[in-house]
C-alpha cells in the first residue's frame, strides 16, 4: 500500500479510556485513523507506563510509528469504523 500521507506535522490525540494513541493517515484522499496502543509505544522505545509518555513516543518518532503504520496497513484490511487500524504490542514489534 504505497501512497500513504500522514501530514506534514506530527499531529496525534489521545483515546484515554482505551489509552491508545492515535493519527491520521490518507490514502487516495481518504482518512483512516490509526491507533498504537499506550503499551505498545511504551514497550517498545522503553519508557514508563504512562500515557504522557506514550504521546512523547510518538512525537519523537513519529516517522518510524508511521512506517509502521504503513507496513500494517499494508498486511491488514481497514475496520469499517474509526480506529480503522489497531496496532497492539505484537502487531508494532511484528512491524517495527
């Protein structure tokens, strides 16, 4: 799935009851919302717990999250309702 835009800037929020984060990338003009769990951002670049902490993940690598996502999406067909990819623990190791 190659063509795939996240922006310019690195824009992310918060899902705090399911602490996930979450973005948005395009494809052919259309919006998808991608979604890292808090676990999954903390794990991997070795932070504590916490959900600030997951948010300082993604905007200090957000390039690598994206190559990520993109590798995922690319493997996984789209949820019909946002977040339209979920990316766990396993799925962002698999990927990373």
């Amino acid at each position: 799935m190659d063509g795939w835009h996240f922006g310019e800037e690195q824009t992310c929020w918060r899902d705090i009851r399911r602490e996930l984060i979450c973005f948005d990338g395009y494809l052919d003009g259309e919006r998808y919302v991608f979604a890292v769990s808090q676990i999954a951002l903390n794990d991997y670049y070795e932070t504590d717990d916490t959900l600030d902490d997951a948010e300082n993940n993604y905007l200090n690598n957000y390039k690598h999250v994206e190559s990520i996502a993109t590798r995922f999406a690319s493997e996984y067909e789209a949820n019909d309702e946002p977040p339209h990819y979920f990316i766990d623990s396993d799925s962002f190791n698999e990927f990373a």
